[in-house]
C-alpha cells in the first residue's frame, strides 16, 4: 500500500523502537504478543548488499532471497511476492526450508499482497501438501476497489491512514488491511481460514483491541531506546 516508505518508516513514524535485540523481541513478543524484526539489524549478509540495492534501483535475486532468510526462522508465514511466477516457487521453497503453514500471495493488480483491486493468487502449504488457488475481494463480502484508494507516499501518510483504520474509520483501508491481517491469523492458526480471520482482524478494531496492542508496542520498545 506504499510506493515509497517501508514497514519500518511506518513503524518508526508511529513510535515503535525498531532496533531492538534479538532477545528484546522475543521478549516483547512473550510480553506484548507482536514483535518487529528489523531485517538489516539482525541479518549481516542482507544489511551488506543493502547499500547495492538501492544503488540499482530494480528488483534483483535478493528480492526474492530476502524473505526465505527470515533470521526469526518463522514456521508460519504470511509472504507476499512481485510475480506470479514467484508463487509456486516461493511456497515450495518455504517447504523445503521447513514451513509448516505457509502463504504466498501475489495480486493479479501488481500488490505484493492480498488485493482489492484484481484476483490474488495463493500458494499454500499446510499439512505438508502444497495448493495453489486465487481468491476475490466478493469471496470475503469486499468491495472491488483499485490501488489508488489507499496509495501512500510517506511515512506520515501511512501513519495517518493506518492510525485511520485503527481508529474505527470505515473504507477500502480497513479493508486490506483487514484481509490481509486475516490471512496472517489464519497462516498463524489463530483463525480456522482466512475469512475466520477476516473477521477476527474486523472485531479487534472494532473492539479497540488492535489500537490498544500498538500503544503496548511503543511502550515496550521504548523502555529500550537509546
């Protein structure tokens, strides 16, 4: 939902402390329920061709070797990828590796993630079998709605919109975000499928309870900050 700032401007934008040890997060993660890895301040080889990276200014192998690198060593995942091609591939991989439920996700739109705008192909393993399927907006009760309906370009920007959502505002951002939160609850076997938790994504913000974990968030990482 952002052209040009990342998860950790956001985070940072919205308080959070992102450069906390390995066992800070763990213990944020034990404390408050939800940790933010920061990947260059906890995989060397990655943060080294960083610089490089920008330099190009393309997708490169990285990309794509980026989030099977995961230092965390996650068995539930939630990825999103920038090619259909990538979904089979990126899904296998995460088997190979030792994932136990993973999804992979790539909007027909271009979204590296679970869209709005066009039909999302997943790449999904559980059990130990891999299935591949696409699913629609109309499939969860959303409505079709293009990218540009929640384009960002700043951190501030995402800040707002997110800091929208969590606070009970209604639209094609909720929406995404809900969806896309459902589908992690469901990778992480919080919920028993990704419309199961759609709408648990859907009562926490209603209840208040995702807003209240973000203000947990910055509490916990800031008792860290230099």
């Amino acid at each position: 939902m952002s052209s040009k700032s990342g998860s950790a401007d956001v985070m940072e934008a919205l308080g959070v402390n992102i450069n906390l040890k390995a066992e800070q997060i763990a213990q944020c993660i034990a404390d408050v329920g939800i940790g933010f890895m920061f990947a260059p301040n906890h995989h060397p080889a990655m943060k080294n061709v960083a610089p490089v990276r920008k330099e190009l200014g393309v997708r490169t192998i990285f990309n794509i070797l980026g989030p099977l690198t995961n230092p965390a060593g996650a068995p539930n995942i939630l990825m999103g990828v920038f090619h259909e091609d990538l979904v089979g591939i990126q899904v296998r991989a995460l088997q190979r590796l030792g994932a136990e439920h993973a999804i992979v996700v790539y909007g027909r739109d271009g979204l590296d993630e679970i869209s709005l705008g066009a039909g999302t192909l997943v790449g999904e393993l559980k059990d130990g079998v891999v299935r591949e399927y696409e699913i629609h907006p109309e499939d969860f009760g959303l409505r079709m709605v293009g990218t540009r309906a929640f384009r960002v370009e700043t951190p501030e920007e995402s800040k707002a919109m997110l800091m929208g959502v969590l606070n009970g505002e209604q639209g094609p951002a909720r929406d995404i975000v809900c969806l896309n939160a459902g589908a992690a609850l469901y990778a992480g076997n919080a919920a028993s499928s990704i419309e199961d938790g759609l709408k648990k994504a859907q009562a926490a913000l209603d209840s208040g309870a995702a807003l209240k974990k973000l203000e947990e968030l910055v509490i916990f990482t800031q008792k860290f900050a230099a």
